[in-house]
C-alpha cells in the first residue's frame, strides 16, 4: 500500500461517513489521523512491512535526501495531524462549518486518483521534510 491508495481510501471513507452520518466511523478517523502525525506509525508502512514490501524508492529517495530543511519534521506526517485536527475543529463545530470536511473528503479523494497532493506540496515548499 502506497501513500496514494491510503488516501484515496481515507477520502472514501470519509465522505460514507459524512453520507450516512456515521459519527464512530468519523472519530475512528479523526483518531487515527492524530495518532499517525503524533507517532508517525502510519498504515501504509505498516501494511508494507506485514507484506515483507521493502520500503517505496520515493521513502528511500526521501530517506538519502540531505538538504537543508527549514524543520525537521516531514511534510506527510504534517498532513495526517493538519487534517486530523482540521477534522477535528470542523466536526466539533459541524452546524456552522458543514461544507468544510465535505470539501476535504473530495479534495482527498482526489489526491489519492491523480497522486497530486496540494496540501503536501504546500508544507514541503513552507520547509518540512
């Protein structure tokens, strides 16, 4: 499993649970998103290393990267707490900012089918990882 099958996934199952007003499946997201970004175990790697896959060339290309960086802390793993906590905010406050975690689904969505993710390039050119 690659970054780009997780979060064509992650933006599926976010606009079911959005559909159908499913509240647990939402939490579950919005937990696993902030765990991610805060651990940084994310599931596309464990997934791999269940499988005995060895790692990416696009983890190993980042791996072997040593330019300077403004912090050291990866653009990806930034993503996972960005959106985990915008989620968060926005299904707290769901009456006022309804459209917002709607937007977010189809624009993950769509980041997993093309591989373009606006946000991660965003980070990566404000200085992360």
């Amino acid at each position: 499993m690659n970054d780009r099958i997780y979060r064509a996934l992650l933006g599926s199952l976010l606009l079911i649970a959005l559909s159908f007003d499913l509240n647990l499946l939402m939490y579950i997201l919005i937990a696993m998103l902030l765990i991610e970004g805060l651990t940084n175990l994310r599931i596309p790697l464990i997934v791999n290393k269940l499988r005995k896959h060895p790692q990416t060339v696009a983890a190993n290309a980042c791996a072997m990267d040593h330019r300077d960086y403004r912090f050291e802390f990866e653009a990806e793993r930034a993503w996972r707490l960005l959106v985990g906590s915008l989620l968060l905010v926005t299904f707290v406050f769901y009456q006022a900012l309804w459209f917002f975690p709607w937007f977010m689904g189809f624009a993950i969505v769509g980041a997993g089918a093309s591989g373009i993710c606006p946000m991660e390039f965003s980070l990566k050119r404000l200085g992360f990882r």
